[in-house]
C-alpha cells in the first residue's frame, strides 16, 4: 500500500530522497513469513515505517540531504533503526530534510524542497519535513525524525501529524549522524498519540554505544494512555502567548486549555521567564557543536570527493566549499567563530550559562505544574520561497521549541485545529524530565 501511495503522491510532496522499491517487498516478505509463524507479534510488526535521512540504515544510501554523503551508504543501522527492524516494522526509504537538519523549512535539502501535503505551495517545516509530510500524505505510517531544536515537533505542526521529542538520554544517539551533539534527540512522527508512544517503546533503550544514553527506570510509554487527567496542572507560560504570535495559534491553544479545563485539568496561565534568551542560545550552542561535528567530512573518510586538487588542503577547501550548503556553511562559520580564543567566553560560554538558567527556569515551573501548554510554532507553515531569504528570521521561528532540548525536556506536538486557509495548526505540551508518560496521557486526551 505505502509504495504505491509513494508512486502516486512523492512526484508532488518529494518526500523521499530514496526508496528502495525490491529491498522493501523482500523486506516485508521476510516479516509476513515470520508474523505467520507467530514469531513476530506486537504493534509494529509489518508496519511501515519512514527514516529521517541522518539516521543511519546499513546498505540503504544515507546523505543528511546533502552533496557531501551523495554517495554514503552506512556499514551499519543506528540502534533506533534495528530495534524498530527488531519489532517486526518494514523501513520503507530515507526522508528529505534540511541539510544536516540545520533549518525550518526542508528548503535547503541537496536534494530538492519537499511540499506539504495540505497545500502544495507551503513548506512541510523542518527540519524533519520529509518525515511529517510522508506520514501527512499517507505515504507511510510513520516515521522517525530528530530534533535539535525542534525539528520533529515543528514540522508535525505544519503538516498536522503528531511527533514527539523524548527526554535527551531516552533514544540512543548511535548512528544518528550528529548535529548538535548534547541537543538531538530521534523521536517518532505519527498520526496520532498512541502510535507514537508505541514507537518511543520500540526505539528508546538504554545503549552503551551512546554515552549520552540514560538507564531509564522505566520503559513503558503505552499503559496510562486513555486515563483521566483530573486535577492535572497545566501551565501556559505568559511569555509563549504574547507578541510575534499569530492570533489563530493563540486562539488555538487558548481551545486547548479550555479543552484540558472541562476534562478537569487545573489550567493557569504563568510568567516561565528566560524565553527571549533561548534562540541567541541555542543557536550558538547548535552551531558550535555542529562546527566540531561536521570537522568530519573532508573528503578522506567518506562521502564526496572533489575532483580535481592541488595537495591534501586543496582537497579539503574543494570537497568542503563544493559539498557543503550555504546554510551549513553559514553555521560552521558561526561555530567555529564563537569557539575560536577571544570570543570563547563572550559567547559561547555564556550561552552555556543561559542555558543552565532555562533549564532551572523550567526545574521552578514543574515544581507547580505536570505539563506545560503552548504553541509548537508562532504560525501556519509558510509559504514556499519566502523563509530562506532572512534566515534571521527563521531562527526566531524556533522561540517555542529549542528551550525544551536546551533543558533536555520531552516535547510533543499534537493537532490543534486549522487556520482560515486551511493549514494546520500544532499544540506543543512539555512535559518534565522522564514524564513521557504523563506527558503522553495528557496529549491523548487533547486528541
Ligand atoms: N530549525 C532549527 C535549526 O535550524 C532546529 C533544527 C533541528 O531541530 N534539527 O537548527
């Protein structure tokens, strides 16, 4: 089903940058034979599922979308990968993306913009826009996505799916070709609650290939699903409602709040404090992680090489300038500039210190309140063509999302709505460290 909904509907959305059309039937015949011997049992067993492009998936082409991994084909599966292939799921290709997943829109893919499924003349978001618009076409099931700053939960809003960004630690790191290192997280982008939560329990565990990974108490996502939330407190920081927000995400999430109200849920607004400190933050953290960790494609290990060169440095500067896109290149620039001596401590270690300061902005918050209730983005996807000429700009479309990696928090966005053309809107809930499941409880009955 999911190949020829790809057959009919990727010319259009181009949600895919590569299917392996034979690798996936042979696939999906091997699991068939195993369900029918009830050797395989559970949710995922033959679902089929899509794979952000900077996951790694042994002998299927990886590029991170962009021209340096053009020609990459990984030895290996990332550990999301084999334990979703564990339980019985079918991948059916790699998703478009930002390149690197440094973006909001799927614009600055090598590979071509991806279109949302709901109007084909608006972005999907970003930087998983590949992921959330396949599960929005119907072209897969679901997905799984990365978020650095809220590349899962921004684009499942754009396009009306519901993605989760779990606790850092929860998914292993192993195989997802780093960004910012202390900031992704893999997460699944389905259509609904339940579906996500059933992939969070396939994907999440603790790896020792990850050192980030964290041995969680518990793994078990699924079984407070459908329970009440009476007497649930609901913060809606003041600060995620005022200026730069457009008035039908306001008025959507305010129906949520009422919504989580007349379900008994303790709902009040709160001054959260430190948000116009987040985007400066994060995007020097982000970029001076990614500086270090994109240090690795010169043209020697893998991927592209450039052609013709003058000597080893030649090599690099060709390789690097000609398989690097303007947005990366911009953010190496950026990284390797607020690491270099001299402005070391003038940025980037004070981004480091703001970053503390949310993270105990938000330790006070959960003090009085489970959840944290806001807007997953300040609009409705954009339209096509008009985000990458302010990048600026662009940046800022994050304000609501990139506190919660720099706090290490479980995210989630769930449809709130439509606006007046017609686009979907998204509800972001946050919930405390490791409270996936409270977290998950109160965003199914937001459904
Ligand atoms: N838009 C943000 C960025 O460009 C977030 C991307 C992400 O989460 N991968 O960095």
């Amino acid at each position: 089903y999911s190949l020829s909904r790809i057959k009919e509907k990727d010319g259009q959305i181009n949600a895919f940058i590569t299917v392996e059309e034979e690798k996936v039937m042979e696939n999906a015949r091997r699991v068939q034979q195993k369900i029918e011997r009830r050797e395989l049992t559970g949710p995922l067993a033959g679902v089929p599922v899509a794979v952000k492009d900077n996951i790694c998936t042994e002998g299927l082409r990886t590029t991170c979308a962009s021209r340096i991994l053009g020609n990459f084909v990984p030895p290996y599966s990332a550990e999301a990968v084999k334990r979703l292939e564990e339980a019985g799921a079918v991948i059916l290709g790699k998703t478009n993306m930002d390149e690197f997943a440094m973006g909001s829109t799927t614009e600055t893919s090598a590979y071509g913009i991806t279109r949302n499924p709901w109007n084909t003349d608006h972005v999907p978001g970003g930087s998983s826009g590949g992921s959330c618009a396949a599960v929005a076409a119907g072209e897969a099931f679901c997905a799984l996505g990365s978020d650095t700053g809220g590349s899962i939960r921004q684009p499942s809003s754009f396009c009306g799916v519901t993605g989760l960004k779990p606790t850092y630690g929860t998914v292993s790191r192993y195989g997802l070709i780093a960004y910012g290192s202390s900031l992704d997280q893999i997460g699944p982008v389905a259509k609904d609650v339940t579906d996500c939560a059933c992939i969070l329990e396939a994907v999440s565990s603790y790896d020792r290939k990850d050192g980030t990974s964290v041995k969680r108490e518990s793994y078990d996502f699924t079984s407070g699903l459908g329970r009440d939330i009476k007497g649930m407190r609901i913060g809606l920081p003041s600060d995620y409602l005022g200026e730069g927000l457009d008035d039908e995400v306001r008025k959507a999430v305010m129906d949520g709040a009422e919504a989580m109200r007349s379900l008994g849920a303790i709902v009040e607004e709160f001054p959260l404090g430190m948000a116009e400190y987040a985007i400066p933050a994060y995007y020097v953290i982000a970029s001076a992680e990614a500086s270090s960790n994109l240090a690795r494609f010169d043209g020697v290990k893998y991927g592209y090489r450039t052609e013709e060169y003058e000597g080893l440095h030649d090599m690099y500067k060709k390789t690097r300038s000609e398989g690097f896109g303007p947005e990366v290149k911009r953010r190496i620039m950026l990284g390797s500039f607020v690491l270099s001596s001299g402005y070391y401590d003038a940025y980037y270690l004070k981004a480091l210190r703001v970053k503390a300061l949310i993270m105990k902005a938000f330790d006070e918050a959960f003090k009085k309140y489970d959840i944290i209730l806001g807007p997953a983005a300040p609009s409705a996807a954009p339209e096509i063509g008009c985000s990458l000429a302010d990048p600026l700009k662009m940046y800022l479309g994050d304000i609501y999302t990139v506190s919660v990696n720099l706090a290490g928090l479980p995210g989630i966005s769930v449809p709130g709505g439509m606006n007046s053309k017609g686009l979907p809107i998204g509800l972001q809930l946050i919930g405390d460290r490791f409270q996936e499941e409270k977290l998950l409880r109160a965003a199914y009955q937001l459904e």
